[in-house]
C-alpha cells in the first residue's frame, strides 16, 4: 500500500509541475491621458472596453516569437481582433505574417486572450 501512496504522489506532483495554471496571462496597460503614457512611437494607447493598452498599427506586431505575452497579445473583442496589443515601451516594428489580411485573419499568428488579469 506504502507503495501505491507513494507512485500515486509522484504522478500528483508531476501532473502539477506539467499542467500550466489556467489564470489569464498579464496583460500590459497605458495610461490614456495624452503625454502621460508611455506607449512607442509605434503604437497608440487605446480603450478596450474596460482597460488601455498599447496598440500597434494594423499589419505589425512586436515580436516574431508570436506568443511572448510580455511582449504582444491579441483581444477577444468584436470588431478589435485584428490588433495586436503590447506592454508600454514596446516597439511594434515587425510585420505581421499576413499584414495584409482583413479582420481576425490579420497577425492571426499572435494568440487571442479572452481576458487579461490585472
């Protein structure tokens, strides 16, 4: 019995060390009052409903590792998932895959989030 306990904990701790938290990923924000952001040049700060994030021109993202989250990030907000959001102080000068995609289809390499955790 001794040993069943035992192999059964070790499964547990691998599954655990294995199995990435479901938590939203953090997500970077900007400050909306003109000259107090510090979003690149190559972004703007914007309203996505109940935050402000930094937001690339359509057709760019930041980063060619499309899922470094503490770089870029997409939304799951109608109307908005074309955009690819990064933290303040991020340069967007990369080309999107397909920049010259039309809705959700543009810089659809970068992951869309439902939500961000503050």
């Amino acid at each position: 019995m001794k040993t069943v306990t035992v192999l059964l904990t070790t499964l547990l701790a691998a599954t655990a060390i294995a199995t990435p938290a479901h938590r939203p990923p953090q997500c970077g924000t900007c400050n909306p009052v003109s000259g107090e952001n510090h979003c690149d040049i190559t972004t703007s700060c914007i309203n996505t409903g109940t935050r402000f994030h930094c937001a690339c021109r359509a057709g760019y993202k930041a980063s060619k590792n499309n899922h470094d989250i503490s770089k870029q990030f997409r939304l799951n907000m109608k109307d908005y998932e074309f955009l690819v959001f990064t933290p303040e102080s991020t340069e967007c000068n990369t080309l999107c895959d397909n920049p010259y995609g039309m809705g959700p289809n543009l810089c659809s390499e970068v992951p869309i989030y439902d939500h961000c955790r503050a």
